[in-house]
C-alpha cells in the first residue's frame, strides 16, 4: 500500500470513530415501542468505532513502514 493510501485510511479511520460515536452517542429512544431501532442505531455506532480504530491502526502501521 502506498504511502498516500495508508495516509488517507489512517485520517478516514480516525473520522470514522468520531462519526461513529456521533451515532452512538444520539440514539435515544422515547417509547419502549422504538427501543429495537434505537438499539440497532447505537450498536451500529459501536461498529462504526471499532472499525474506524481498526483502520486507523492499520494505516498508522503501514505508514510508519513506508
């Protein structure tokens, strides 16, 4: 992977954690009848987070090798 590449995942990988947390971080439910859509939202965020620090380790790593 060039170095160019692995510049852009590490900042989209940092962007992505903080968009995820934005997600996670909003969805609140107001009647019991919508719990299962706000959780869905919320645990979607938390993936969004653990994908975005992956990718951003990854592309911290590949960068520090070029």
């Amino acid at each position: 992977m060039s170095k160019t590449a692995s510049g852009f995942m590490l900042v989209g990988g940092g962007a992505l954690a903080i968009a995820g947390g934005l997600i996670a971080n909003s969805s609140v439910s107001s009647t019991p009848a919508d719990d299962f859509y706000y959780d869905c939202w919320r645990y979607g965020g938390g993936g969004m987070i653990l994908a975005g620090l992956v990718a951003f380790f990854f592309g911290a790593m590949w960068f520090a090798r070029k």
